[in-house]
C-alpha cells in the first residue's frame, strides 16, 4: 500500500518529499510555490545568502530533484499539473543560479564601457545599476548583444577588466539595460561576496 499524503485531511498518495513530509502532488505544487515565493522575494537582500543561502540552495535543489521524479512517475500528471511542475522547475533553477552566483548589491559606481568594436569602435560612461563578485547591471546608449566582449573602467578608481554580455533588455527609455560577467576571475569591486552590503550600502532603500 502506498503512503498518504502528509497534508492534513488530505486522502492523495504521496509521490514527493517537501519539509521532510511525503506529499501528493498537490500539496508539493502548492507547497513548492510558497517556498520559492518567499525565496525571491528575500533574494535581493544584501545579508541572504550568507544567512540563508545554504538552506534555501538545499530546498531548491530538492525541488528540483522532486520535481524530476513527479514528472518520470508511473501516474503521469495531467497537462495542467505538468506545466505547474514545469514552472516549477524552471523558476527553482533560476533561483538556484542567482544563489551560485552570489548576493548582488545595489550600488552606483562610475565606469566607462568601451567597445572595441573593428567596424565602429565605441565608448561610454555610465553607472553600476546592481553589482555581484561576477559582474554587474548597467544602462548603456549604445546597442549590445549577448556575447560582446566590453572593457570596463573604473572611474573612481581606474581599475580596469573584461566582461562579456550575458543578457540585453530594451529599457522604454531607449536605453539598453544590459548584464556582464567578469571574463576573468578576479575581484574587481574589491568585495568579498560576504562582506558585499558594508561596503556598498544601498542608495535606494
Ligand atoms: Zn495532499
């Protein structure tokens, strides 16, 4: 016989393990999207990760590996379920990044972008919208794309570093909104991923 559902009053088998608790398959969706709401919404949080971060990175991958198992299981869900369960996981594994990349910190830095472009070479200062120890957010009047290398200069302090572009987004303003990755390894903002909030305090809290 198979094992009941945890969930008070509740009569389903339970198919997956969430708090330690054997659930059906509705009380581990609902169950899920209570835990990843209350993750994104504290992610931002300068002191999260190093507070939380090993228990909320233990949940996701659990979900994860939960949600795997849901959708390999003999009792296959209904399409409904499935793309809850699909959301699910991709939401999870999005939070699982951000997790692994380290807190980001919001912070106003002065730097200038410079494009070694063969065709038309470019450059442009501007600010830090959000920082992490892997790269940083910024606006830029010029047109990028995902995969562009950039040299990028401190203008407070003239330190000087690579970084590729990870993502674009059109801003309404008609700026490009734009993330980059450190193509080396080292510390650019001189910010150890724990120490982060103390020395970049937030300007818009
Ligand atoms: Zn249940």
């Amino acid at each position: 016989m198979s094992l009941k559902c945890a969930a008070e009053g509740c009569v389903e088998a339970a198919v997956a393990s969430l708090d330690e608790r054997q659930v059906c398959r509705t009380h581990f969706v609902a169950g899920a999207y209570r835990h990843l709401e209350s993750v994104a919404a504290q992610i931002q949080e300068p002191n999260f990760c190093s507070q939380h971060g090993e228990l909320a990175t233990r949940f996701l991958e659990q979900c994860m590996r939960e949600v795997t198992n849901i959708a390999c299981a003999a009792e296959l869900p209904n399409n409904l379920e499935r793309a809850r369960l699909l959301d699910i996981l991709l939401w999870a594994s999005e939070l699982y990044g951000r997790l692994r990349r380290g807190p980001r910190v919001r912070a106003s830095i002065p730097i200038l972008i410079r494009s070694e472009d063969e065709q038309k070479p470019w450059e442009e200062k501007t600010e830090t919208v959000l920082l992490s120890v892997h790269g940083f957010r910024f606006l830029c009047r010029h047109e990028l794309h995902s995969g562009d290398i950039l040299t990028c200069v401190r203008l407070d302090n003239g330190r000087r570093a690579d970084a590729r572009v990870a993502w674009t987004r059109c801003r309404d303003s008609g700026e490009t909104e734009a993330g980059v990755e450190f193509v080396t390894d080292e510390d650019f903002w001189g910010m150890e991923a724990s120490v982060a909030a103390s020395v970049f305090p937030s300007r818009d809290r």
